[in-house]
C-alpha cells in the first residue's frame, strides 16, 4: 500500500510515523521549509521561539507518552511544574481563577464565592456566554470568565456552543471551592496540565526532528490539486496512491480538490481566528503563563518560554505575548507595546514575531450542521481520511492530535 500523508504538523508526522512502523509505504507533502505545523521552532540571537506559543508536553495517554520517548528519550526533555497567574486589576493571582479566591480583594471574593454557590440552578445555556454565568456565577464570570473568552475567540460568545468544551475547562464543584479557600496554598490547588515536559535545547522543534526520522517528507512542496484516478490518488499529478490522508485546514483542502457545492458552502461556512505571537526579552521569573482578561490589552496571554528549559535563552528570560486577530493590525501595534501588554510585566527588546493564519477552531451556533456535512462527505469515501485541528475542525491538543492519529493507524492495513 501507498499512502499521501498531506501536511507535517503533528497529526502528519504521527500518522506517518505510525504506518512506517507498520511497513506501508508513506509519502508526506509539505509546503513549507521544514516540518512541524503550528509546532516550528526558531532560534533567533539564541533565544529558542515556539512560533505559535510555547508547545510543552504531557499526556494522560502512556502510550503517547512512552512513544514520544521511544524517539527522544526522556533525559532530553526539562520537567516542570506549571506556575500560571492571572493578571486580575493590576495583580497575581494563581491560576484557576475560580479556586483562587481567597487571593481577592474581600469584597471581590466575596462576590465571587456567594455567585458561584447560587450558580447551576435552572436549565443549562446552550450559549457560551450565559453558560459561563451559569456555571461559575455572576462574579467569576464577568470578573475573568467572560473577558479572557472574549479575547482568545474574538466572537460573539452568546453565538457559540457548548458542547466542545468537554475535556477542555476544568469545571470545579462547589466543595474543590471551599477546599481552596481552607487551604490557601496554590500548590494543593487542582490544575490541568499541573506539570509538564519540554525539550532541553532546541524547542519543541526538537520533538519534532525526532518524529520525523526516516520519513520521506516532500518539503517546500504545496498540494495544489488532488484526483482521483481509477481508484488511484493523484497528489499534483503524481502517486498513484492507494490512501490520502489529509491534516490541511479545510478552506485549504477545498481548494484543491473537487466537492459537491453542499460541502463547499459548509466549509466556507466554518469560523476560526489567527494568531501573532511577539518574543520578547524579560525579567527571570518562575512563571510558565500568565493570563491578561482586561480589555484594556490586546493579548489574552504571556508564555513565559524562557522558563521552559535552562538553555532556552542567553540570559535572563524571554515571554511571548499572544495575540489574536487580523496579521496587519496587530503588526501595526508592535511598536506600541503597552496597548498589548500591561508595563508591570517589564518586558522589553523584541526578538521575534510570527503569524498563523490557523490558530484556535471557534464552535459556533452552525458548528455541528456544517462539520456533520463534511465529516458524512469524507466518511463516505474508504480511502481518503481527515486529521488534525482543522482537517477534523477540533480543538485538539498535541497529545490528543497523535492519539487520534494512533487510532487511524489501527484501522490501516498494508
């Protein structure tokens, strides 16, 4: 068998990985210089840059953990323990914010702990906006919940789902509340993601290098049309090949091949948003995030990447600030860095800025009737599969990407 595995991100290189192993002949095409998608990094003046903010690693799943080791050995990667604050009216408070409470203002947490145990009565919101009200209370929803929202989707939360969000909020009950308020500790807090592995040099580019061992990758190699010949793939009018599996987005992916005008009006139909990152030097802190909900600021949220790994900066730290949106308006506000981030950060020299036009999946009210025709067009199709954030239009994590990719690998056969 001969399978086209089209992009190298990390659902690309993991499917790829995983029929090699099962001796299928794989060829992966990718358009540009190097392999890794949302998951590249650049040294620059050596500093090491997650390009599309800082990519750790961690899992539930042993097996992609045990895996991801198998190539790059557990010896070569930093472990850490997450410290993430939220910058709450112009002070740290510990990340969740919702079991941080006793760090407020009285008045403030007050509010807060009174909202949240009157909260959840009546029908649950099939809206993100007043389901986050209802779930958190009235206080912890306007205080952090709604705010940060509005920025990292930058659309209508009362014009998105809920159902995605399964797996990915923690969700506290109101005893995890009283606990944290008894306990005052940060530390005894439940955190997703509590700890953490990170290459030691090179960025998660590292991982990547590694994955991608003994692939026949086509790099500097866009898809620009996609056909189906007697049964045969055709990749840019070579191949012949017996599989497709594509990870491009899907406004990419229908670009370059035909689909019925139902299928097209459904892609065109689904929502995203697109991401700057600026890489600044910093101050040395102990801090991996820290999350900006003010609308006073343009990013939603500082990865404090120097602190990942000893060798990831010269010296002192470095920080990179997330921002969402168009690319031309935020490049616009490089130079005015105070209306991006607060001045209490200290961060100062830029060394770095990229942009991805696909950044986070935004579940909207048609979310579900549009990803259903696509998903019921390919699914009717035995050799052609999807993968990945946007060719599955999921808001998946890493792990998460090379499990479903894991999964895939099981349902194929040389």
């Amino acid at each position: 068998m001969k399978v086209a595995v089209l992009g190298a991100g990390v659902s690309g290189i993991t499917i790829a990985k995983k029929l090699v192993e099962k001796n299928i002949d794989v060829v992966v095409y990718e358009k540009c210089s190097e392999a890794g998608g949302l998951a590249k990094t650049r040294i620059t003046d050596n500093y090491v840059y997650d390009l599309h903010g800082g990519h750790i690693f961690n899992s539930k799943h042993k097996e992609i953990v045990d895996w991801v080791f198998s190539f790059l050995p557990k010896e070569q990667w930093q472990y850490s323990v997450r410290n993430a604050k939220i910058y709450f009216n112009g002070r740290y408070v510990s990340y969740p914010f919702e079991l941080s409470l006793s760090e407020l203002e009285s008045e403030d947490a007050t509010n807060c702990i009174y909202d949240f145990m009157m909260s959840q009565q009546g029908d649950e919101p099939d809206n993100f906006h007043d389901w986050l009200i209802w779930n958190f209370g009235q206080a912890i929803a306007e205080y952090y919940m709604i705010p940060y929202n509005a920025k990292i989707w930058s659309y209508s939360l009362k014009e998105m789902e809920t159902r995605w969000m399964q797996g990915k909020m923690p969700l506290p009950e109101k005893k995890d509340i009283i606990r944290s308020l008894l306990l005052k500790d940060p530390k005894e807090r439940k955190m997703p993601h509590s700890t953490y592995y990170y290459p030691l040099n090179g960025g998660i580019q590292t991982m990547i290098n590694a994955l991608t061992k003994g692939l026949d990758i086509k790099l500097n190699t866009p898809v620009i049309k996609i056909e189906n010949l007697n049964g045969k793939w055709l990749i840019n009018g070579e191949g012949n090949y017996d599989r497709v599996i594509s990870t491009l987005p899907l406004p990419i992916l229908s670009d370059t091949i035909e689909l019925p005008n139902k299928v097209i009006s459904a892609i065109r139909d689904l929502k995203y948003n697109s991401l700057t990152t600026m890489l600044y030097k910093c101050p040395e802190t102990d801090l991996s995030w820290l999350y900006i909900p003010s609308s006073d600021y343009k990013s939603h949220r500082v990865c404090y990447q120097g602190a990942f790994s000893t060798y990831a900066c010269p010296t002192g730290c470095s920080a990179a600030i997330e921002v969402i949106g168009n690319k031309f308006e935020v490049k616009q506000d490089i130079l005015e860095k105070q209306s991006i981030i607060p001045a209490q950060l200290g961060l100062y020299d830029l060394i770095d800025t990229e942009y991805a036009e696909f950044a986070y999946v935004i579940h909207d009210k048609n979310y579900r009737k549009n990803t259903n025709i696509i998903k019921d067009y390919f699914n009717a199709i035995d050799n052609f599969d999807l993968l990945g954030r946007f060719a599955t239009w999921n808001y998946n994590n890493m792990d998460i990407c090379m499990l479903d990719a894991f999964k895939l690998a099981e349902n194929i056969n040389a």
